[in-house]
C-alpha cells in the first residue's frame, strides 16, 4: 500500500501457503495477483516438488515460476520442534491459512484446525484435497485425474465405443484452485461481518462433479432412460455441434440451435437447408447428424482455407472457433492483447510465456508485477518482520538447519 492507496482488492490480507503443486497454489496464486502478501512454508531441503518439473536450468523450474509467482519463500524442516514453534507464533499474524497436504498430515505436523483456531480464533484455515476430508475415500492418495474419474468426468471424453480419454490440462487442479479461492474470499466477507474464523473444506472430487451439467439430473429424472455417454467428436444430441475436419485445423461448430443453424445454412450456400423438414428443428437435426457432419465438412474442403470459412462464419454470427494448438494460442492477437498470454521476465530463467491473471477489475486494471521465490529467499524477511527476530537470530537457525535456502 503507498500513500493510503491499496494497491489491488486484496491488500492488507496475510496468507499462510502451505501448498505445493497446482491446486492450492492457484488458490494462493490468484489471492497474490489480488495484491494479498502470501509466505509460502516449504519443507527442507527440497521444498514445493514443483520445482522439480519442467522447464528446468540452472535447478530452476519455469513450472514452479508460473504457480508460484508474487509469493514469500520460508522453507523449514518441520521435524524440528523449534520449527513448528515458529509457525505457532506466525499464525496469530495472518488472516488466512491454506494447506493441500493429504487429509491428516497436517494434523500429524501439529497444525490441525483445532490447534489453529486456538492460536488465530479469526482465521480461515482451508484445507484443499483430492477426495475430501471425510468419507470413505478420504485418505487415498490422490492427483487431478482420480478426482475425474471419480466424478464421472473421464467417462465422457473419448470416442463412442473407445476408451475415455485424459485431457493434457489440469482441469480440475486450478477449478478447485479456484473454488478454494471464491469460498475464501465469502469466509473472510462473513469474518467483516462477524469476526468468526471458518475452516473449509475443497476437494477435486466435489470441485469436478459441480462441472456436471446435463449427465446428472438426466440420469436421475429420467429414472436411467436417458444417460450421456461419450460420443467422440460430435454431441450425441445435437447437430452442428461438434468438430469439424478443415482443409488445416480441425474446427469447432456449435450451432444447433434454429437461428444458427439457418446462418450455417446461409454460410454454406445452401438457405433452403434451414426449413427443410431433415433439418428444420434440434430432434431432427440430432437425427440426421451424419448427413450435416458431411454437408459441413465437404463445405469446408471446397473453401481456399480455413480462416475464410471461420470468417464466412463469425460473419454470421455463428459460434466458430479453430481448434489450435498451444503454440498457435500464444500467439492469437486476441489472448496476447487481453493479457491471457502474459510475457514474464524471471531473474534466472529470463523472458517467457505464461498464463496471464484470469480476472478483470474495473478498480484495478493493471496486473501487478511480481517474481517468484527462490527456496527460503524470504526466511529473514518474513522472522524479522512477523516476529521481529534479529539477523544473528536468524543466522543461529540457518547453522541449526531449522532455516533453509537455495538459489533457485
């Protein structure tokens, strides 16, 4: 804050990070990008394991960079009782507290909820996890993808009669991230209000079956007559709306509603199509699908390229998009002038590419320009601020291996 001013929503709040990988990251991640200070707690001598992925030089993790940047670095070894005693005096000082260790580890540190609310009866402490803290999956270990399957998520992407497939995103990893990260933002709103601390409980599993839009009551209203199941590149219901082979790209159509379909049927040259008793409603164009798929994709054959089908298409209002590439993403003119591509520059690694903030604030335009932490780069700050610990002090801990630090 300078001169009274916040500098984003979140100014003035403290968070205590003791996440690791994705999604409690972005939960945090997305509350620094807010302007909340974060110290991340790292367990010596390796800390976060995300920075052992790649990209890596010179021991450090691009990957690491992207989840982790606008945050403090305290790395301990957590077996030694001092280390937890330094904790336990932190706690007092921070409004907010997010671990996703696997349900009980936290407890087995010593830093159980009760234990928190004890030391900080105003914190909110948030517990992020693959399957959640209670019920009979509770302690299995657990990443993304088993919270997928779980959720019945896995089961719909693939093709009709194939294997389901998984995507090559982390799709639930940074949803939950961010319901973590929304359920915070409401448990510090109610602490305004009322002065209570909360504890919270987000899992991938819950986070992943909230995307569940149409399989869900389907199934369950229609007493199991009708179920969604995968279909490959097309939706099993509705026609155009699906993937479509272009003369480059494969492209994206959704168009089964009747005015972008009759728009389609402008496009291709083929108007009469749109009152055609085939085609004239979505149960019948659901019917014929393999006779639009072939209509649309022998169009698209006979176009010069596939930006001008795109163009045919935007021009008409219809929902079109090519399917790129990664590479082709980060370099669309749209994402880069949104700020969704974002080109960082990092003090070992140097200039790249990552994903920008995702949220836009009338109050705060600019996205705040941050680094992220080498390995216990902030051990002194963070004693010498929160706990007023001097230089020699923090020295005695460093030669005792309470402290930590590496360059990278």
């Amino acid at each position: 804050m300078t001169d009274g001013t916040p500098r984003h929503l979140l100014d003035g709040y403290r968070v205590l990070d003791f996440t690791h990988f994705i999604a409690g990251p972005t939960a945090t991640r997305l509350m620094a990008g807010m302007g909340a200070e974060v110290v991340k707690v790292e367990l010596a001598p390796k800390g976060d394991q995300a920075r052992t992925i790649q990209f890596i030089r010179d021991k450090r993790s691009a990957y690491f960079i992207q989840q982790n940047r606008g945050k403090q670095s305290l790395c301990l070894d957590m077996k030694k009782p001092v280390a937890l005693e330094l904790i336990k005096q932190l706690i007092p000082k921070f409004d907010v507290m997010v671990e996703n260790f696997a349900p009980g580890i936290i407890n087995d540190m010593g830093l159980g909820y009760e234990t928190v609310r004890a030391l900080n009866p105003h914190i909110i402490m948030c517990s992020i996890s693959a399957l959640g803290q209670t019920g009979p999956l509770a302690h299995d270990p657990g990443f993304d993808f088993i919270g997928q399957a779980y959720a019945g998520i896995t089961s719909l992407i693939g093709e009709e009669h194939g294997p389901p497939y998984m995507p090559m995103v982390a799709i639930g990893d940074v949803s939950t991230g961010v319901h973590a990260m929304g359920a915070i933002a409401c448990a510090l709103l109610y602490r305004e209000k009322t002065g209570a601390g909360q504890y919270i409980d987000i899992s991938l599993l819950d986070s992943y079956f909230h995307c569940q839009t149409v399989g869900v009551e389907l199934y369950s209203a229609s007493h199991g007559k009708h179920e969604v199941k995968r279909s490959g590149l097309h939706h099993p219901f509705f026609a155009p709306a699906g993937t479509f082979k272009g003369r480059r790209w494969h492209i994206i159509i959704l168009a089964w509603l009747d005015q972008h379909w009759a728009r389609v049927c402008e496009a291709i040259g083929r108007p009469e199509l749109a009152s055609d008793p085939r085609y004239a409603d979505a149960d019948s164009r659901g019917r014929n699908r393999d006779e639009i798929i072939k209509l649309i994709e022998d169009w698209l054959a006979s176009m010069p390229d596939d930006q001008e089908s795109i163009d045919a298409l935007r021009a008409r209002r219809v929902p079109v998009a090519p399917i790129l590439s990664v590479a082709e993403a980060m370099q669309h003119p749209h994402l880069i002038e949104r700020g969704t591509v974002r080109t960082i520059n990092d003090k070992i690694l140097g200039e790249f590419q990552i994903p920008g903030f995702p949220m836009r604030f009338s109050g705060f335009p600019d996205e705040l320009e941050f680094e992220a932490p080498l390995l216990g780069e902030h051990n002194g700050e963070v004693l010498q601020k929160y706990l007023g610990y001097s230089h020699e002090d923090i020295a005695q801990l460093t030669r005792e291996s309470v402290l930590y630090n590496a360059d990278y």
